[in-house]
C-alpha cells in the first residue's frame, strides 16, 4: 500500500514521500547478539528453503491513538532461513558415536548369552550323555527292580543333602553310587528261596590264548559271549557275570518262575550247541585249534542270597552255597556236557522232563558236602517245553536295548567276519578241519597280499614281464642249499617315501587272484602226509606263531644301529621298523608263505634216516633234505599256469622275484636245526650283528648291510621259534604236540625206520632240548630287541614247561607208550600215504 509520509516507527524509517508499490527486501546475516546487514535483496540460500520459518507482523508497537485515520500502517514479514555456517557449526557425529556405541553394547551382550548358551547347553549335553551311558551300564549290571531301588536311594540322598548326582570336578559318576550311606541305610539284598545256576566254562581257552594276539582272544570271547547273551535273552535267564572264561547265569531271579530249572537246562543245550557253532566259524578267522574248544557245564539248584555288594565297582551278585555247588557241579563236569545236582533232577522230573536226565555212573565227591549223585543233560530230547515270555521292564535294561538285543541275532551268527576284514565264506558247517585251515592260511595270504599291491604303486602288465622274469631269475638247476646265502638284501625306501607313505594301504587283488590263492593252499594241504606231528595242522600252527610274532613286532631304536652311521641321502629304511621287515609287505608275505609250505611232502622221519635209506632225494640233496624237497615242490607248484593271477599279485619286477626266492629258501632251509654247518654260520652271524663287547656295548656292526644281516638273522629265528613254539606256550599245548611228536617218532622206530626207542630217551632228552635249544632260542628273541613283550612271553612259557616237564614228564611218556599201543592199528599205513581212517597217530 502507499504510505505518503514519513513514519518512524522504533528505529525502522519508511519514507512517507515513497509510495510502497513493491516488495522491499532486506537481508541480514544474525549471528547470536550480532547482526550484519548483507543487503536490499533476497541473499538466502534457495537449498533451506523448506526450513524457513515466516512470521508476518501486524503490530509493531504502535499506539494506536497516535495513528490518525487514513494512515498507512506498513506491513512486515519476517523470514529465518538457516544459513551454510549455521548448518557447518551444528554439524555432529555424536548420533553417530551413540548409536554405534548402543549397537555394539548390545551385539555384545548378545555374543556373551550366545557364548553363555552354547556352553550351558554343551556341558547341560555332556552331563545328560553321561548319565545316559551310565544308565544303560546299571541297567547291564543290575535287574530292573534293583536298578529302581538304587535310583530311589540316591535321589533320596541328594534330597537331604547327603551325597551329590556331581562329584567334586563335576562329573556324574557311580563310584559312590552303591556305598553305603551316612544315614544307615540297609543294603539291597534279598533272599531268593528257589533259582537255578549255571556256570559254563569253555575247556581248552587257557592253552588256545596263549597262542593268540590279545585282540583275537577278546574278538573269541565277544562274540561266544555276545551269542550266550541272545541266548539268554531268548529263555529269559538273568546274566550274572563272566569271571574269566566262565559264564554265569541264572533262571528264577529277578522275578520267581516256577519253571527256571527247565528254563535253565534249555539255556544251558541251547549254549552247548552255539558255542560248537560259533568256534567252527571262528576257526576261518582265529585258526588253528579254536574249534577244538568246548563247554564244560554246571547247573544246581536252591535259595542265593541276591543284592549289591556296595562299595568300589558294585555290581548285581549272588552267593550262598548255591553258587559253590554250582560250581563243583561244572569243575567236575566233562567237556560237552551238562551235569546237574540231585536238586535240578528233580526239578526236571517233576516237570515231566525225566528223559531229559541220565544219572552218571559214579558218584561225585564234593568238597563239605560228601558223595553226590549226579547227572547228565542229554542233548537232545522228544519232549519240549517253551520258556515263558519275558517281561522286558522286569528284566536287564530298556525296553527298546533289549528288542534291539533280540533281533536279528541269527542272522548276525549266520556269518563271521574275519579279523582281516574279510566275509568268511559260509558253509563252514559243513567243512572238515583241514579246510577250515585251508580258508584261515588264504584268509592271513590275502590279506597280506593286499597290502604288496597297494605299496607297489605303478603296475606291470604280468602277461608281458612275470614268464621272462621266471624264466631268466629262476633256480637255474642249483638246489635249494646251494641258493642258500647269509645275509639277504631287503628292499630299501627312500626316507621321504616312507615319511609320506606311512602303512601300506590295503588293495582288492581280485576275485581270480583270490580264488587261485586258495586253490594253490588247498593243494599244499593235500601234499601234507599225514604225520602225527609234520602234517598241515602243524604247518598252521607255525604260520599262526609266526602271525603273532610279525604282529608285535616294535620298532628298533639307535641302540640297534639304525641310521646311527648311515648317511642321511643314503636310501635306506628310516621308518623306524625292524631293520627293513614292517616296511616291506613282501617281506612279511615271504615268511608266511614260507611257515605254510615247510614241511610240504615230510617223510616223517629226520634227515640223518633219509641219509641212510639214500632215496631219491637224499641222493640229490645230501643235506637237509626234507626241507630242500618241500621248498621245490611247492615252488614247482607255484609256477604252475593256473596260478598266474596269483603270482602276479607277489612279485611283478626282477628285484621283487629274488627277493621273494631268496627269502623262501632261507626262512625254510632255517627249520633244519640238526645241520651243523648251518647252525655255525648262523651262531657266527649273531655274533656278529647283536654281541656285546667286553666293555657291554653293543656290535659296532652298522650300514646297509648290517641292517640286512639283522634282518636275515630276525626272520630266521622268527620261524625257528615259531616252529617249535609249542614249548613256549601253554603247558597243555606244549604236552598235545610233545605227544603228537612221540607218537610220530614212534612210529617210525615200529616200522624199522629208527635205531633206537625213542621213549628210552624221551624224558632227557626233552630236558636237554630245553636246556640246548629252545630256551637260549627264546633269550635271542628278547636279546634281539623288536619282538616286544611276546619275547618275555616265549621265554617265561618255555623255562615254565621245562619245569613242569621235569615234574610230569616220566608219568606222560607211559601214557603216551599207553595210548600208541591203543592206536598200533595205524602201523599198517604206507609211508607218505594217508591211512583210509585219517588219525593223528
């Protein structure tokens, strides 16, 4: 609006002379209590515009009573726009700060509950893990009913403060979960007025475990064992432990049956016949003599005390005169069979089961109790009772552990793996024992072979290489002694070969190389005669020795002389085996091969009564002629056309042929320990490489050569001991093959091939053969120094058989005189002919 005059209106002029017909703009720039006049035009920055803040003014402080009527009273507006500065000096990150600070505390925080969490939860996991496994061990060692009783106590204690579920470094354990508490309480015992025991021991295992590796003695009892326990299951019989070989069992307990002597002789035939079965298969995989164990059985009749026994490893037990009788019944008993007490027989009886007794001809003695009249199970019987159902929360474990014991058991017992990891071939009923022995020696072949394979690396077409390399490195018309040499050149590896190497890997060598293999050890088993003692049992007795000792075999330290001397860019074994023998495949092939076949086509006499028949072969070999002819039939076997395959897999390179000939004709030209010449040469070569010097040191031997000639020296002891090793093992083993050797020498002096008695001079010279021979033999094995502990074992069984020889000795050569005249109808079999009836003796 027009305003004519000049107004002054509190220090803003307007002149009353202009007339106002546009906007007037003013800038200014105001900085706190400082304003700055910046001139008559629109200066603010355009970018704020929508952060302006308008204010129109109507009223400037005018008294109204001075405006006179028509005046023109301006209008103002004030517009407040931020300024670059202004944004410049308020910009901050301190948002930015807290709210990264406030994230991180809070990611934190998160991290630490997570972390807290997740270890919470893992040891929450641990403890309850642990107290699962123990559940299930108290629900193996203890009866249902038992197990909730104790469970009912502890949880009882830890109520009143008395015992923690913890112990003092926090885990869950059961030392303490059976003692006896501080409050009093009364043990968990019962009276149990009417259960039937059995004891079932197995006859012969204490002979047949000296023999073994200690894996192959639990993979025997696991599986025995594991089959008494479905059994068990099955019949509703409560296992109560196994101390040592023996299995104790009862029928009547936890919960009373009427029934439980019937129920235990069912389970007591049922086990007799497993345990035939299960042995018979396990003689594939554990070889020679596992099916000539049997069980021996002992049931009774009465009240047992039952409870626990608290204290360290309580467990579930029974006592009482019960148990000893049972006992007596099961010592005193036969092999393969069960005898019961008087009690149990009428047990039977009064069920209706009197065909199921047969009273045994004389009375038994027992200890405190006088004479007692006993009887025998039969086998089997026309008449069949089956055992009550079980109630699985009466019983041994859960529910869902028992169904799992329960099923599938026969199929799992219908075939057995081998401890190489192979599937034994079923229909092992229906073998004899020597194919039996046959598919065990191919089972420990194969597995070895296996292992050459998977070391050799590249492979040689066989068809191109194995007849020219036969043909250019064969005998060559020398004999077997004149092959013979002292020190054999093992294979060498280079040291990172072996670093990177490690164990030989396993390799399928085929169907038709496996095939072939067990083909070529059947046919050597056919050229067996059958010797009381020199036969093809013995042969596997010797490879199974022969096992054990490769199998423990440590390794040598510098104090042998390995690498002490040789330089480092040498190639040489530096694996720290036994001087080159664990590292090579073929090595360890050779020796077992060579345990196999050593004795092939024995006459049966010894070498000095070949020498004066002067037969055939003593006319081409002269001296150790038994083993000359052995080492060429099989080899002349092994050349053969139809066992190509089978070659193929052993040696496919020149080096590898000598090295496998030189190491068969040395390992079984060492089993003549009547030639003197032999004999010196090998006294001389242990001098040589493991004598001590007068200050104790020992041999300064070293180099590649002293690592062949400790090699050669262990192989030959290796087999010397393996292949008398029944005078270091069990005394009953020790005493079967003595007699099996009189017998067969015997013999030979009844058929005229003899000058003198043998049993003249059997008991002495026995001793002497101790004295002489096998025991410094056992000494070497330990002086040797990578044999390990079978070392002492050999030893201690060799110095414990002499003694009882000593003892003993006189009275068993009687009754081997005794027992051959029983026998003397086999006197009438042609030499190296099997009789019509094969025998032992």
């Amino acid at each position: 609006s027009a305003c004519p005059q000049k107004l002054e209106l509190d220090g803003i002029f307007l002149d009353e002379n202009q007339t106002v017909t546009e906007r007037n703009i003013i800038t200014y720039q105001v900085d706190g209590p400082n304003t700055v006049f910046l001139g008559k035009t629109d200066l603010h920055d355009p970018k704020y515009d929508d952060l302006a803040v308008s204010q129109v003014f109507l009223n400037l402080g005018i008294d109204q009573s001075q405006i006179q009527e028509g005046t023109c009273i301006p209008e103002l507006t004030l517009h407040v726009y931020p300024s670059e500065a202004l944004e410049r000096s308020s910009h901050t990150d301190n948002a930015t700060i807290y709210t990264v600070v406030v994230v991180a505390i809070f990611a934190f925080t998160s991290l630490v509950f997570l972390f807290y969490d997740f270890f919470v939860g893992r040891r929450q996991r641990v403890a309850l893990d642990k107290i699962a496994k123990q559940d299930r061990i108290v629900s193996d060692v203890f009866p249902a009913a038992i197990r909730n009783r104790l469970y009912e106590n502890q949880a009882k204690n830890i109520m009143n403060g008395e015992n923690e579920l913890l112990d003092d470094d926090g885990h869950f354990g059961l030392d303490d979960f059976g003692r006896s508490n501080s409050n009093g309480s009364a043990p968990l015992a019962d009276l149990i007025p009417s259960v039937t025991v059995v004891f079932a021991d197995l006859v012969g295992f204490t002979a047949w475990s000296s023999a073994r590796e200690p894996h192959q003695v639990f993979i025997l009892l696991e599986t025995i064992y594991g089959a008494f326990d479905r059994i068990a299951y099955r019949h509703s019989v409560f296992k109560v432990e196994t101390v040592g070989d023996c299995y104790v069992a009862a029928a009547g307990l936890p919960e009373p049956t009427d029934d439980h002597a019937v129920v235990a002789c069912r389970f007591a035939r049922d086990c007799l016949k497993k345990v035939k079965e299960v042995t018979l298969k396990l003689e594939v995989s554990l070889g020679p003599d596992t099916s000539d164990l049997d069980l021996r059985t002992g049931i009774h009749s009465g009240q047992v005390t039952a409870g626990v026994l608290r204290g360290q490893r309580s467990r579930f037990q029974l006592f009482g005169d019960t148990m000893n009788t049972t006992a007596r019944m099961e010592s005193s008993g036969e092999r393969n069979r069960i005898q019961v007490s008087q009690v149990t027989a009428d047990l039977l009886t009064e069920a209706g089961l009197d065909n199921w007794i047969i009273p045994r001809s004389t009375k038994l003695f027992v200890k405190g109790k006088g004479e007692m009249q006993t009887y025998w199970i039969s086998k089997s019987s026309s008449k069949s009772i089956k055992s009550k159902p079980r109630d699985p929360e009466t019983e041994l474990g859960t529910k869902n552990e028992l169904e799992t014991l329960g099923e599938g058991s026969e199929s799992e017992e219908s075939s057995v793996r081998t401890e190489t990891g192979h599937q034994a071939s079923l229909g092992i009923e229906g073998m004899d024992k020597t194919e039996r022995l046959v598919e065990w020696n191919a089972e420990i072949l194969t597995s070895l072979l296996e292992q050459i394979v998977g070391s050799r690396g590249e492979v040689v077409d066989p068809i191109q290489t194995l007849s020219n390399v036969e043909k250019k490195h064969g005998p060559g018309g020398r004999t077997v002694l004149e092959e013979f040499t002292p020190i054999i050149k093992l294979k060498r590896f280079d040291a990172e070969d072996l670093k990177h190497r490690g164990r030989p890997t396993s390799t399928d060598i085929g169907d038709e190389a496996k095939s072939q293999l067990r083909n070529y050890i059947s046919s050597i088993s056919g050229l067996y005669p059958c010797n009381s003692f020199h036969n093809f049992e013995h042969a596997s007795h010797v490879t199974a020795s022969v096992k054990k000792l490769l199998a423990r075999i440590v390794n040598t330290d510098e104090g042998n002389g390995l690498g002490a001397s040789i330089p480092s860019d040498t190639v040489i074994d530096l694996a720290g085996h036994s001087y080159g023998i664990t590292s090579d495949p073929l090595t360890q092939f050779a020796v077992v091969f060579s345990a196999v076949i050593h004795d092939v086509l024995h006459p049966g006499v010894p070498n000095t009564q070949l020498l004066k028949e002067n037969d055939r072969w003593a006319q081409i070999y002269k001296k150790s002629i038994a083993e000359q002819k052995s080492v060429d039939i099989a080899w002349d076997l092994l050349m053969e056309d139809d066992y190509a395959a089978f070659r193929a897999c052993i040696y496919q390179t020149e080096a590898d042929f000598q090295r496998f000939r030189q190491l068969v004709v040395n390992t079984v030209l060492a089993t003549d320990i009547v030639d003197k010449e032999l004999q010196a040469l090998r006294k001389a070569r242990w001098e040589t490489a493991f004598s001590m010097d007068a200050a104790g040191d020992a041999s300064n031997d070293s180099g590649v050569e002293s690592e062949d000639r400790k090699a050669t020296i262990v192989i030959e002891h290796l087999i010397q001991a393996s292949d008398v090793s029944h005078t270091m093992q069990h005394w009953h083993i020790y005493k079967k093959w003595n007699e099996r050797f009189f017998m067969e020498c015997y013999r030979a002096y009844k058929q005229g091939r003899a000058d003198s008695d043998p049993s003249q001079k059997w008991y002495k010279g026995e001793i002497g053969f101790f004295d002489f021979y096998v025991i410094p033999l056992a000494k070497k094995l330990q002086n040797c120094g990578v044999f390990g502990v079978s070392s002492h074992e050999y030893l201690n069984y060799a110095r414990a058989n002499r003694e009882e020889w000593v003892r003993e000795g006189e009275a068993l050569v009687q009754q081997y005189l005794l027992q051959f005249n029983e026998r003397n109808a086999y006197l009438v079999a042609p030499l190296e002919q099997a009789p019509s009836t094969p025998s032992p003796y």
